[in-house]
C-alpha cells in the first residue's frame, strides 16, 4: 500500500452502505481508477458533491494494487458542473460525455490527453449554446486520441472526395458516399454539412468554431452514428444515449432508420 495522489475527474458514482460512495474516477496520472469515499455520504464537513459525476478533484488516498477500489483519504473539490442548478439537457450531455470516456477507457491506463480533454470539454459544457455541437467535436477527438478515428476525406469505398450525401460506417465510421451506401447497412444518408462539420472540428478548437454554421438536426444525427459505432467498436451499451435523445431531441420526432428499413430507435417525448 501506499500514499498516491491524483487530480481526477468523476464518471460514474452509487452508494453503497450506509454512508459511502463508490466513484470510478478519469485521473490525470493513471487513467481510470476506482474509490471509495468512506462516510461522505453523512459528512458535515465534506461535500458530497465531490463524489459526484462531473467533480473536478485533488485526491490523496491508499493505493493497494491488488484492490479495485482505492480508499480516499482526502480530496480537495476543484470544480464541478452546475450541479442541481444545470438544466435537463446540460446534465444528459454531461452524462452521454462522462460515460463516453467511462466505456473507451480501460482501468489504470494513463491517457493525459483524454484528462485535458474532458476537463476542457466539462468547462466549455457549461459555457457553450450549442451542446449537441460540443459533444461530437468531444467524442471525434477522443476517438483520434484512441487511434481509432478512420479518414474523413473521402469515400472509403470508391475514394470520391465530393461527398455531397454520405452515410458513416458504424463497423469504421468511415463515410460512405450516397452511392456506394446503397444497399449497405449503415446510418441514413447525411448532408454535405456533416462530413464538413467532422472535417473542420478535427483541425480547429471549440472555441474557434462557427456553431451557427452546422444546424441541431445535423449534429444530433452525426452524435446518433457516433454512439452507435462506439458501442458497436467497445461492445458495449451507451445508456444515456437512449435519455440524451429523448430528452434533447425535444418534442421533434426523430427517426433513424438502417437501409433495410429496421426502425433502430424511435425518440420519445418526455
Ligand atoms: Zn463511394
């Protein structure tokens, strides 16, 4: 055992007992971890938020290696996001990004990129008018951190750089245009808007981006391929993507059906 410290960002959190609070952590030195805060749960003096997803932390605590969970000693709360006070859809974002990172991370994996960006991205949440446009420019970059983002100049199949309507592949995410998609099995065709809002997030900042450029309807159906090619690549299930597009794509109905006719998802009102 021993003393290790760590700047960590919190994914996931559940109690347990009567008053802790189990937390799987993005740190900024090892990857992801596990912790346990021992009694948080009924502390006067130490917040519970802290243990919550979203926090930004410095944490000390016992390192075992052979454990899952490493026990916090103590943790000194650097930021969070608004917390009770953000609305529905700033929440589910939050979540869909958190857990986004929770599903492509393997346990004590350093990744310093991916702590910078979340952290960056966790700020810019609460700063942004346009969500939907931050969670896609956020998840493109974390799958080219992974090394598994594939080229986005042109069509993958015939190589055709025009791409005026393109579908994304969700064995690769590679596009597709509109004439080799026929017949595939992949995601609705997609305005030449798409291919230039993944183009231009992936050589630019957030900050730097024109939002008005690119309408929700578009970035909402680029976030849709995108959650379906990480559960597809990771083997997993996303579940906040179900809540993030049935609360966020509002009262719009929002279709997405696969070429053979398949009705994937079908958003609801909430
Ligand atoms: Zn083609």
């Amino acid at each position: 055992m021993e003393i290790q410290k760590s700047r960590g960002i919190v994914l996931s959190s559940r109690s347990v007992g009567e008053a802790d609070r189990l937390v799987r952590a993005f740190t900024r030195e090892y990857g992801k971890r596990s912790f346990v805060f021992k009694g948080i749960r009924k502390s006067k003096k130490r917040s519970a938020a802290a243990a919550e997803p979203g926090a930004l932390l410095d944490l000390v605590y016992y390192y075992h290696a052979e454990r899952d969970f490493h026990i916090v000693n103590e943790f000194t709360l650097r930021g969070q996001h608004r917390g009770p006070e953000a609305d529905l859809a700033g929440i589910l974002y939050l979540f869909l990004m958190l857990e986004v990172v929770d599903k492509t991370t393997g346990q004590n994996d350093p990744g310093r990129p991916v702590f910078d960006l979340l952290e960056a991205a966790l700020k810019a949440l609460d700063e942004t008018s346009r969500r939907g446009h931050l969670a896609v420019f956020f998840i493109l970059h974390l799958l080219r951190i992974g090394g598994i983002l594939p080229g986005f100049d042109s069509c993958k199949i015939c190589g055709k750089r025009e791409l005026e309507r393109f579908a994304l592949d969700w064995a690769d995410l590679a596009p597709v245009c509109a004439t080799c998609a026929g017949g595939r099995r992949m995601g609705r065709l997609l305005p030449r808007g798409g291919i230039e809002f993944i183009r231009t997030s992936l050589r630019t900042k957030y900050s730097s981006l024109d939002l008005d450029a690119w309408d929700d309807d578009l970035v909402l159906d680029l976030l849709f391929n995108l959650c379906l090619f990480i559960e597809g690549y990771f083997h997993t299930v996303l579940k906040s993507k179900e809540m993030v597009f049935s609360g966020i794509a509002g009262g719009k109905k929002l279709e997405l059906q696969c070429r053979d006719g398949n009705n994937l998802w079908e958003s609801q009102k909430i």
